[in-house]
C-alpha cells in the first residue's frame, strides 16, 4: 500500500494530479468523498479514483467511522478478481486525504434504471440478478458480506447506443470480513435494501445480501423498493412486518413464478430465504431456460445461458466460475447446421472447437472414425501443434446434428488469464488421454470396440 501523496488540482484545466495519477475530469462526489477519472500512466489505462474528504475524517463523532470504511476497502486491493466486481487497484492512507484506485467502468449506476419511466427489459433484469448473485456468491466465498447492496453501488456497463451489457458490484465500505480480527463497525447499511436481522444488528451471513439483491431487482422491475414510507420509523416498521406488493400487479409480463423468487429472497426470516448464492442464481436463471419471463429486446442467448452450458459439459468440469465467465465473454459462440464441415483433410487451422450442444462425425480416408458429442473439442491438435506442418488437419469432421460450439483462436487464447490458459491445457490433456486410451482398445480388442 502506498503511503504518500501529492494534491494539486485544476480541474477547469484538466492539470491536476492527486499523487502519481493525472485528473481527467471528475465522475460524481458525495457527503463523504469524491470520484475523478484519472489516469494511470504506468498501466496506459483510466482508473477512477475515489478520495475521502478531509473534513470528514477530522469530524470528532464520524471520523474514526469513516477511517473505517476507508480501511475496510483498502484491505481488499487486489484481491476480488471477478469480471462483474469492481477491482480495487490501490490505496493510500494519506492522514488528510486518502483515497482508493479502482478499475474505472463507463457507463452509469443501476440506480437510473429505477423510476417507473426508465425500466430495463424484464428479462434484462432477471440476467442482471444472475451475473449479481454469482459475483456475490464469489465475493461470500473470500469471507465477506457486502452488507450495502443497493442499486447505486452497482455499475451498469453500456454499449455505445446506451444498452446495458453487464453490471459489476462496487463500493465495499461497508463490507463485513468475516476473517478480520479487527472491531468491524455494525448496522451499517442502506435502510431500504435492508433485511431485517441486519438492521437488528445481528450475526449475519450471505442470506443478509441475498435479501439486499432481492430488494434491488424488486426496484428494477417495479420502479419503486419493496416498502416505502416517510419516516424511517415507519419504514423500518414494514421491513418487519409487511409483505411487499405482488410484482405480478405492478408490471405487465410478470409471472407468479418471478414474484415466487423475488419475494422468497426477501423473507423476513433467512431460513424462509435461499440457503445460499447458488440457490438464488439458480432459481434466477431457471426463469430464463423455462420461459417465465418474456424475450423482448433480447432476442439472442443470454449470458446466464451460455455460462450454465459451460458449466455442465465435462470439458469445463474443473473451471471455476471465474474462468467460465472469461470462456463466456472471450470466446467465439457459433451453431452450424447438418452436413457443415468443421474441418476438411489438408487444411491447415489454428482453431479449436468445443462442442457445446449437437454432434460431429469425424472421417478418415472416407471411413467414419469417431462420433464426437456434446463436452469434447476438435481441432485442438492444430491449436497445440509445435509447427506448422502439424497443424494441418488429418480428418474430416462433418456435422451430424446441428451443433453449438465455443470456439478460440491463439490471439483470443492470449486475452485469457494465466489460470484461465492452464485449465484449458488440463483439459486438453484429458481429451488426449481418452482418445490414447480409446485407440489402445481399438487395437487390442478390436471386435468388442466394432
């Protein structure tokens, strides 16, 4: 962690630096600290950085507070490595002015997304709740609670035309470390996204967060919380005791099967809620692979599709959910219709396939060798052959059911993470030794294999 820094700021003039980061301009401030696009140039990359304020820490009462949210996100640098959580680059405990680096996002917050003139497709929604629970179930798993899930702590990333393509989960100053030694501050939080054990104070675990999610998707589909009230006193009141509007009378397209898990994950008991993160994805993406939340502007497979193919075919059994989503975003995902030659003999190719759905016949001189399915690659001798002589392909292989396949050239391959690379040559070396195997039997028994 860096201790010291430089504070000269211009910001009509675009010169100011906040110690080895040039200001670009400045993202958003709040009571408590301020945000400002800089740029590393170390890295040759925009970070967004964001710098608590002066004042606060030197207030007598919530001082030795906010020193504590500050710390709490420090501790974190470098360690949540996840495609849809934002990544803490670094820290600086200046006593006037410290301030965190953070991976920067463009776009905006979910939280624009929540008044009932701005709502996000249904479907969009439920996609947005995977991809967030599966980040949250990740983030559990390094033993934290996040503790402060609310639309306005999740970054919404944008296409060009304004389109929501993916969200990452941010600001973990309230974040519960569950191996931490330290006194950690408690009941902290944001009233609405609250469930009602953290707000009583009590031992929490995942199914705290379980519930803020709930409440946000509950947001995102209604244009309003689940409970609102023009008192805290009240409110907190409802977060008790009421039961939350049907979402199915408030939104047109809303099944009963959507208000079932919406309003599951928003209990009042956590024993009534998922018992954990992959409870919750999973019922979340079923709505999807059943049909119970319409297809509107998304037409095409969604990402929580793609990911849960991955997940079940034996090729990718030993990938973490972290590598899937990379498999998910880096890879090139392609259906071919009967007949379609993957590969003919003599062409030379660095591609390799993955089958995900359907089935190839693979042919030698004219006689059909192996039928190939769903979980196993072809192609990949061409990707792993040391020369160039090697990477010409002895086979024909044909498709005999419309297949799906997830493809990967080397330049693609090299946009994969070192974890990512080594899982993809374990399993290479499995299909290998089948096949070695597959092929000794053939030789040795040769009436049972025909």
């Amino acid at each position: 962690m860096s201790t010291a820094i430089g504070i000269d700021i211009e910001l009509g003039q675009g010169m100011g630096q906040i110690g080895k980061y040039q200001i670009q301009g400045k993202l958003g401030e709040g009571a408590t600290s301020e945000v400002f696009l800089c740029r590393d140039e170390f890295f040759q990359r925009d970070v967004a950085l964001k710098r608590v304020r002066s004042a606060m820490l030197s207030d007598s009462v919530d001082g030795p507070v906010y020193a504590r949210f500050f710390a709490a996100e420090a501790a974190l640098v470098g360690r949540l490595q996840h495609p849809n959580v934002v990544q803490i680059l670094d820290a600086v405990a200046d006593p006037v002015a410290p301030y965190l680096v953070m991976e920067y996002v463009p776009g905006t917050t979910l939280r624009t997304f929540c008044t009932p003139d701005n709502l996000l497709p249904l479907e969009l929604i439920v996609e947005i709740g995977f991809k967030l629970a599966m980040a949250l179930g990740y983030v559990f798993r390094q033993g934290l609670i996040h503790r402060d899930v609310k639309p306005a702590n999740i970054m919404a990333v944008t296409d060009p035309r304004g389109h929501v393509t993916d969200v990452k989960i941010t600001d973990f100053g309230s974040v519960l470390n569950m191996d931490a030694e330290a006194t950690q501050i408690h009941q902290v939080g944001s009233l609405a996204y609250m469930s009602p054990e953290q707000l009583d104070g009590e031992v929490l675990d995942c199914r705290a967060d379980i519930y803020s999610l709930g409440a946000v998707l509950y947001h995102l589909i209604s244009g309003r919380p689940p409970f609102e009230a023009p008192s805290q006193a009240v409110l907190m009141n409802q977060i008790y005791n009421h039961t939350p509007p049907l979402l199915s009378g408030m939104r047109s397209g809303v099944s009963p099967a959507v208000d079932e898990v919406i309003l599951r994950a928003l209990a009042k008991k956590p024993d009534d809620r998922y018992p954990n993160w992959d409870a919750f994805a999973q019922a979340l993406s079923d709505l999807i692979a059943s049909h119970k939340v319409p297809r509107g502007q998304i037409q095409g497979v969604l990402d929580s599709e793609r990911f849960n193919l991955l997940r079940a075919l034996d090729f990718f059994s030993n990938f973490g959910d972290v590598e899937l989503w990379e498999v998910v975003h880096r890879a090139k995902w392609q259906r071919y219709p009967f007949g379609h030659a993957l590969y003919r003999r003599g062409e030379e190719g660095s591609t390799f396939h993955i089958i995900g759905q359907g089935s190839v016949e693979v042919y030698r001189t004219g006689k059909r060798v192996a039928l190939l399915g769903a979980g196993t690659s072809v192609g990949e001798m061409a990707y792993l052959a040391p020369s160039p002589e090697l990477r010409r392909h002895s086979t024909d292989v044909i498709v005999a059911e419309p297949v799906t396949t997830v493809s990967f050239m080397p330049e693609t391959m090299k946009q994969l993470s070192p974890n990512c690379r080594h899982l993809f040559d374990e399993a290479f070396i499995r299909v290998l030794v089948r096949r070695l195997h597959a092929a000794h039997e053939a030789l040795a028994h040769p009436r049972r294999i025909m």
